[in-house]
C-alpha cells in the first residue's frame, strides 16, 4: 500500500499584503512598525546631524535624535495564507523620491499624524489621495500632545467623512494592530462598494 508524503501535496506560498506607514518627520512611523511587527524590524535609522537642521527642523521634537533614511520594514503573519509587509516611509521631503517605488503594489496605508506638527502629514495625505491609495489617519497621541477629537483633527487636515481618522500610541502593539484593523474595514468597505476585491 502506497502512502501519499508530504512532499506530494504542493505548498501553496502565502498571499503578502503590502502596506504603508507615513507621516511627517518624527511621527512615529519606526515605532509604530516596530510595535507591531512580529521580527525584528528592518530600519535605516541613522543620527541627526547639524548638517541636516535646516531640512529638519526640531520644533515639537525637540528630543528626537535619529531619522529614517530609506524606510521602515516589518512583518505581521495573519495566518498561513495571508502576511502583512509593513514599510514605513521616510518623512523628509528629500527623501520623498522613494514614495513612488514603495507604494508600489500597496493595499493601502497608514498615516501617522502629530498633532505639535499637524502640516506635517498633509504631504503624505496629498500623496495617497492624488494615487487613489486608500489611508486611514492616525493620531499618534504623544504624551505632551494637546488632545483632540477625532472630527477636529478630519476638519484641520480637510478629510472627507469617508477616510476614518483614529487614535493610536505608535508605542502599544494593541494600538497599532487595532488602527491596522481600521485600515483593512476601511478596505472592506471600498471593496463592497466597488464589488472588487481589496
């Protein structure tokens, strides 16, 4: 009698889903791929330097002693079938150049708002909605950060009712996976309204 082995059964490879998280300079975007991703996360942080002061101006942040100068690398298994790829972007508009390659076969996004410094994600915001990338935004509630309301926060950066804004702590792993969550009803959402999948 025969006995079918493992090796006669094909692997099927797992669906990888891509994702963005973007945001202005010192929102949080390396933190929050590194809470929520399950390996140690790829970055390409390096030190600031006073070369770069003027490009990178500190005011709101004034203790931030690193940036991203590529991106941000992380990854979420959902199941067997499905892996989640975090990229983070970097903020600095000299970098911005690497946006178009990374969003390339992107599902969508994440973009991490900071309230000190609220212009900073609009560039990021512009950049999704000009693509027809769907985004949710995400405000990173930093601890010295005046509080606000999700709605005041939709009025200031001029969202429409139809992209959700949340709170998050770019810290908490359950922070981040539940805007992750967000993001992919948000998907949901658009797929049943076009009748196409996400």
């Amino acid at each position: 009698m025969a006995y079918a082995s493992d090796c006669d059964t094909p692997a099927t490879a797992p669906v990888t889903l891509k994702i963005l998280v973007a945001g202005g300079f010192g929102a949080g975007k390396t933190t929050f791929v590194g809470a929520v991703s399950e390996i140690e996360p790829l970055s390409t942080e390096e030190l600031l330097s006073d070369l770069g002061a003027d490009d990178d101006p500190l005011y709101g942040v004034e203790g931030k002693s690193t940036t991203t100068v590529a991106l941000d690398f992380g990854r979420i298994t959902l199941d067997e079938q499905h892996v989640l790829y975090l990229f983070g972007t970097p903020g600095q508009h000299r970098f911005w150049f690497l946006w178009e390659e990374m969003c390339a076969g992107a599902l969508g996004a994440v973009v991490l708002a900071d309230t000190r410094r609220l212009a900073d994600c609009f560039p990021a915001v512009d950049f999704f909605e000009r693509r027809g990338i769907a985004f949710v935004l995400a405000v990173n509630e930093f601890d010295e950060a005046h509080r606000y309301a999700p709605d005041e926060v939709r009025e200031a950066v001029g969202l429409g009712p139809e992209v959700p804004v949340v709170r998050c702590d770019a810290r908490l792993t359950s922070s981040g996976t539940g805007t992750l969550a967000a993001l992919v009803r948000h998907l949901l959402c658009l797929s049943n309204e076009s009748g196409e999948p996400p």
